[in-house]
C-alpha cells in the first residue's frame, strides 16, 4: 500500500502541504497497521523536502476526521502480546513526535469526528481548527472502553490543559464535544462553518506562524494548574484517587485508574519518559480483559443493536406524528417528555386534566434545567413544551399514530383505557404498553388489533435511561416490530427486541440480583457486607438500596401469584421469605412507603434500617468473592435460560440491554460477554457455576446448552 493512497500529499504554491487521510477500502480512517506504515514514508518525506515546505495541513477525504484504534485489533492483544503491543505503541508515539518537531508550523483541519486516535493525532499538531457541522465530535471516548489514549493522549491532554482540566474534562469520563465545546476548554483553537473555510483557515495559520512550536517544546514551559513537584499542588494530590473510588464505589475499573496514573506519574517527567510510562499503562489496558468485555459490549454489540441487526427487513422507516400517552405519573410523564423531543405530538390523558397537567409540568422542569445549563436555547424548549397537550378526554387522541399506556400495573384497568381509545386513534396505530411484569401476549387479547401490539419498555427516570426494551407478544406483527424499532430511534433510545415472557428479559434477570442478594439476608449474612459486595462488584447501585426504590410490594405479589400457581411443587427462595417477613411483619414495603431496607428521614435515604439486625440475625459469613459471584452468576445463568427459550434473541441485545437498562457492570461487558469473559472462558465459567451450585442452591444449575458449549470450547455467540 503506498502513501498515496492512505495518505495523499499536496503541495500548493505557497509550499503548504495538505495531507489527506483516506484509508484506501474503508469508510474511516483508523490507526491500523497500514495506516502507520504509510504514516512512515510521509514523515521521511516531509523531513526531506522540510526546505521547500512551508507548513503542512494535515485532514481527512472521509466523512469523520479520524476513527481511533483499530477495535478489531486491539480485542485480539493477549497478555503474551504485550512486548509486541508495546513495541507498535512506541512506534506510533515516535512518528506522531516526528510530526510536531520536524520543524515546519502544523495544522489539524477537522473536518467532522476525531475522537481517540484523530484527536491524538489533532493534539501532535501546532494548531487545531473545526468544522462545525452535525456530527463533529471531539474528546477521547478510550475510557468507555475501558482503555486509554495511549498514541500520546494523556501526556499531550494533561500539558496543554494541566492534570486537572485534562482528567475531569477530557480523559476520566470520555466526554465528547461539540466543536464550540471544545474551543471553549482549549482542545481546537479555531472553529468554522464552512469546509473551503476550514483549509484556508488552516492554511493562514500555518503560513503566518512558520516558528510555530508545541507549548511543551517551549524553553520554560510548565505544566498548567501546576505538576506534582508543586507542593501546593502536591499537597491535593491524595484526593485525586480517593474521589475517583468514590465515584467508582468501590469497583475497580482499571481504565480510570491508568489514566489517573500515567497522567500524574507523566506529569512529573519529561516529555519522552512520560510517554514511555503512558505506553506501559495502555499495554496494560490493551492486552487485560476488562477492555475486551468492554469494547466487545459498548462498540462491537452496540453497533449491531443500533444499526438493526434485528428490525425485520423490509419495511419502510417509519416516523411516529401524534402519540397518545395514557397516564401521566412518574413513566406516563417522562414517555411524554421524551416524546416531545423526538419531535412527536403529545397528547398525555390522565383521570383528570389536574393530573395530566402535572404529568406535562415534569417536562416543563426538565426544558428549565435544560436551558439553565446553555443545553437549549428557550425558543426550542417553548416548542418541545408546546407539543404536549394536557387532557382528560379520550376524543383528543383522534388521528393518533401510536399509543403508550403507562397507567397502573393492572391488566384490567389496561384493558379499559385501550378500549377507551381504540376506535378514536388512527386505525392502524401502534398500541404500545409500558407495562413492567405483565406479559404482553395476554395484554393483547383485549385489543381489537392484537398484531398492532407491541410492550414498549421504558426504564426510569426515562429521560435519562438510554434503553427501550421492546416486547415481541405471539401475535404481534413484524410491521410493529420495526415500527418500534424506529420509534426508539426516532426519540434516542437504544432498543433491544425479545420475545414475550413474564419479565421479558430485563425485569426477569435483574430479578436474580435482587433475589440473591435477599437470599443472603435471609441466610443470616451482614446487609451492609451484602451492600458492599453489590458495589464493588460494579453494580451502580446496592441490591438493598435498589430493592427499596423499586418498591418490594410488586415482587411479592408476583411471588404470591407464582406460589399459588405452582402450588406442591413451589420451592420457596430465601428472597420471598425476606419479603413477607418485610412487608407481612414489619411494614416496610420501601422506599415509596417510608420504610425498607434503608430508614428515610424527609425522604432521604438514612442508613440501613437498624432492625435489620434483629430481624435477620447475622450469624455467617462467606466469602467476599462468593457473595459478588452469586449475583453476577444468578443474572447470567438465567439469561443464558433467556437465550435457551428464545426470550433474547441475540446475544448482542443481551450485553447491551444489561448494561443500559438494569445495571450489569459495566467492566463484564454484560451478562453473556462475562461468561466469555471469565478467566479460564465458558468452561472456567462453567466449572465455577458448578462450584456455587453446590454451595448455594438449584438456582446456580449450568443450563445443558453452556455445558455442550464448555465441552466444545466455544464462546456463546
Ligand atoms: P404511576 O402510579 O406513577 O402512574 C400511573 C398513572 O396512571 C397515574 O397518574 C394515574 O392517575 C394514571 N391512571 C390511572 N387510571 C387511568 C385511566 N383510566 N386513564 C388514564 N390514566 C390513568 O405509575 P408508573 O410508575 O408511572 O407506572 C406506570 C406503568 O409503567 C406501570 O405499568 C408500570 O409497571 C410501568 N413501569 C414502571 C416503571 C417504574 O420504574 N416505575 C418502569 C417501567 C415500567
């Protein structure tokens, strides 16, 4: 592959040399081997012919400026690879060095995305100009995959903004940023709105700065905000990594502490060693498994999700026009909001005007802390507010396109408002209920348009929960299916597509993790250990703590239906026996009645209820690693049951479902890629489910499929 065509090479009248990044057969440019071969030539070129050039603009004949790491390769370092990984990191690092020393002014012409990689690139050149058009996104995502910047990222970040600004603003939660953004915190220098601007931009600069220098290369330079050799900043030092436990809760994610390492530790070397330490904390990264679950997760299985990998093929793209929303409390409200700034009319019913005008005051909240925080302009929030309207009356839901039933979780009183409004709307709407636990199938018999039925999922708070789990019922039509598929895209969230069942997927699984962990109280272990082994296994939340918001009254209902429906052969699980006990004897049903695991004063969360000690006596302990793995093994097993029985349909949804909709850890790279992932892969996971089977219960059985596939080595795909 020759430099010409991965990187094309002109040179004007004025001796200013555009490279143009175009890797040859790919829709974006990536730092992948070929990418660095042809970055070699190109270099000794630029060094040769240093006396005829005045300047060098370096942009980008694709749509973004530059992708990134090659994904593809870096999932596949393992730890025996490290010396090579180590070896290319170094190699990247010299020639990206090369580019911002060769002694010519250099300039970054960013022309659309350069996250990870583009922007290291941007960073190894003199001056940065953007080009403001949709789709612009500057910052360094590495940490989402659980990596680093590591082709000079940190140590450039962390010179040209101080350790401060460059691990909260850029490197810790891998913000990207619109081109204003951007210029505001000093990552671009210039932005523009036309493309012919953007080179003659980038051209003007490059020519009236020919001494143009790195402010790092500068004789003097120091390192903004102060380094570690400061005392005073020194003295501020030891709360970096205490917040950063904070935040994380105890979990250990490696990427942010790597990246809070090789910046502070790089910060008190020069330019070279800071380098070579970033290398060794990104081969660390590279070559661990953390990375792999989740890059595996948050690119490779998100892109399948997002790009449809599921929708059926063959039906027109589909924009909802007028929703009715019906019940407008806590989801019914939130539905409306989002609804609303996907563009769609709203029309929210409740029992009374008062109601459903509460229900559209909650977005009238959020539109506020929107424009209070430069996230809208008025004008824009005025418009998203004007498109709900308020109503207790079923003929104002005339001509509408879709519904969305959020009222109680009662299928009679669901029942009642279709039948309200079924011959009011349009006659070929989608009818989607948010119901939580009730399975759509049975739901649907109560419609005159079964096929038209559809469980619509949202997660709360919903506007800020990114997932929409869409629930196949058996007679739902294919034409629904890829209706709410584009409804999800239409209004931003991510969906996932399953098949009907009591809980679907997300309720049913997350169901495990709350039961196990109320298992152990019941087992007589300490709650505030069982709270901490939640925590630190990743969860976002403790099971306790969760357990209360979502209120404990609803699972034992559930529970009571189950038993009575099982009837002899009902095995009790230590969960049901801690509910009764919870709401039966002591009256406390969580957070929304007062009182639940935790105590609440003025509605506050308040500790651990006390009594708990009374109530369930600690009088075991077992293994810290147990009690984390009886909750991350009791999700996956039963979701490898969800695959089995054609609940999930892909293993893809499964990863990205968990994570985005009920708190899987994240560093699993969710529910099925922490069976992949899991040291010794299926057949150590396997052999470890044995292990807690024996221990703990029936519920830790290894499904027949996953042992098949421990015997054939293979991976669930
Ligand atoms: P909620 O009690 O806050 O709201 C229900 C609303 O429905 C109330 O405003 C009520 O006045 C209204 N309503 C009752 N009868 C009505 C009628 N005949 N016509 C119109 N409106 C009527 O409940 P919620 O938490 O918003 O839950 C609603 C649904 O969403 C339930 O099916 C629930 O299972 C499901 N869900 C809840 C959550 C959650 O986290 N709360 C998450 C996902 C799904």
């Amino acid at each position: 592959m020759s430099e010409q065509n991965h990187i094309g090479w002109d040179r004007d009248a004025d001796g200013v040399v555009t490279l143009t990044m175009d890797a040859p057969g790919q829709s974006a440019n990536t730092m992948n081997r070929a990418f660095i071969e042809a970055l070699g030539p190109v270099l000794d070129r630029l060094e040769a012919e240093k006396d005829e050039i005045a300047g060098v603009v370096v942009t980008s004949a694709k749509k973004t400026f530059f992708a990134g790491g090659d994904l593809n390769e870096l999932i596949q370092a393992r730890p025996e690879d490290a010396a090579d990984v180590m070896a290319r990191n170094l190699q990247i690092k010299a020639l990206l060095r090369r580019l911002e020393t060769f002694g010519r002014p250099v300039a970054a012409a960013i022309n659309g995305a350069a996250l990870g990689g583009g922007l290291e690139i941007a960073l190894s050149t003199h001056h940065r100009v953007a080009l403001d058009v949709k789709g612009t996104e500057i910052g360094f995502p590495e940490v989402t995959l659980g990596l680093l910047p590591g082709a000079g990222g940190v140590v450039r970040s962390v010179r040209l903004l101080g350790i401060t600004d460059a691990l909260l603003k850029v490197l810790l939660q891998g913000q990207r940023y619109k081109p204003a953004a951007a210029l505001e915190i000093g990552l671009v220098h210039e932005v523009v709105a036309t493309p012919t601007e953007l080179l003659a931009a980038a051209k003007a600069w490059v020519l009236a700065n020919p001494e143009a220098k790195q402010p790092w290369d500068v004789p003097g330079y120091r390192i903004p905000g102060g380094d570690p050799k400061n005392p005073k900043f020194a003295a501020n030092l030891p709360a970096f990594p205490a917040n950063l436990r904070k935040q994380l809760k105890g979990a250990d994610y490696p990427a942010p502490r790597n990246i809070l390492a090789a910046a502070v530790e790089g910060a008190r070397l020069d330019f070279d060693n800071a380098m070579t330490v970033e290398a060794r904390y990104f081969v660390e990264l590279v070559t661990g498994q953390v990375a792999k679950n989740m890059t595996q997760a948050f690119f490779f299985d998100m892109q399948k999700v997002t790009n449809g990998a599921s929708r059926p093929a063959g039906y027109e793209p589909w924009t909802a026009t007028k929703v009715a929303v019906l019940g407008a409390g806590m989801m019914g409200a939130g539905i409306a909001y989002v609804c609303a700034r996907g563009g769609i009319e709203v029309v929210l019913k409740d029992v009374s005007v008062e109601a459903a005008q509460k229900g559209k005051a909650y977005s009238a909240e959020l539109l506020d802390k929107a424009v209070a925080r430069g996230k809208m302009t008025r004008e824009a929030a005025d418009s998203v507010l004007a498109r709900i309207h308020p109503t207790a009356d079923a003929a104002d839901t005339a001509g509408a396109d879709l519904v969305i039933e959020a009222v109680f979780e009662s299928p009679e009183l669901k029942a009642k408002v279709f039948g309200e409004i079924q011959d009011v709307i349009a006659p070929d709407a989608l009818l989607g209920s948010n119901t939580s636990t009730l399975p759509i199938t049975g739901l649907a018999r109560a419609v005159k348009r079964p096929a038209d039925f559809i469980g619509l999922h949202f997660f709360s708070p919903v506007d800020k929960m990114p997932l929409l789990e869409i629930i196949v019922g058996e007679q739902t039509s294919d034409a629904a299916i890829a209706k709410a598929f584009d409804l999800a895209k239409q209004i931003k969230k991510t969906p996932i597509i399953v098949n009907d069942s009591r809980g679907f997927f997300t309720s049913r699984v997350i169901g495990r993790f709350l039961d196990e962990a109320m298992a152990m109280l019941d087992e007589g272990l300490r709650p505030n250990s069982i709270e901490q082994a939640g925590s630190q296994a990743g969860y976002p939340a403790p099971p306790l703590q969760l357990m209360d918001e979502l209120t404990l009254t609803l699972p034992q209902k559930i529970r009571n239906e189950a038993r009575a429906a099982a009837g002899p052969d009902w095995v009790e699980h230590g969960s049901g026996i801690v509910l009764n006990r919870m709401i039966d004897e002591y009256g406390r049903g969580g957070r929304s009645a007062g009182a639940g695991f935790y105590e609440y004063v003025d509605g506050k969360r308040a500790g651990l209820w006390p009594g708990l000690r009374e109530a369930f006596p600690p009088h075991v302990g077992i293994p810290f690693q147990d009690m984390q793995e009886r909750m991350l093994f009791a999700e996956a097993l039963d979701s490898v049951r969800c695959l089995d029985e054609g609940v999930l349909r892909s293993v893809a949804e499964a990863n990205v479902g968990s994570i985005l909709g009920i708190g899987f850890p994240a560093w699993t790279g969710g529910v099925i890629q922490y069976i992949n992932g899991y040291e010794g892969g299926v057949t150590g996971f396997v052999a470890r489910a044995k292990e807690l089977h024996g221990k703990y219960g029936e519920r830790f059985a290894v499904p027949q499929s996953l042992v098949e596939k421990a015997e054939r080595g293979e991976r669930v795909e």
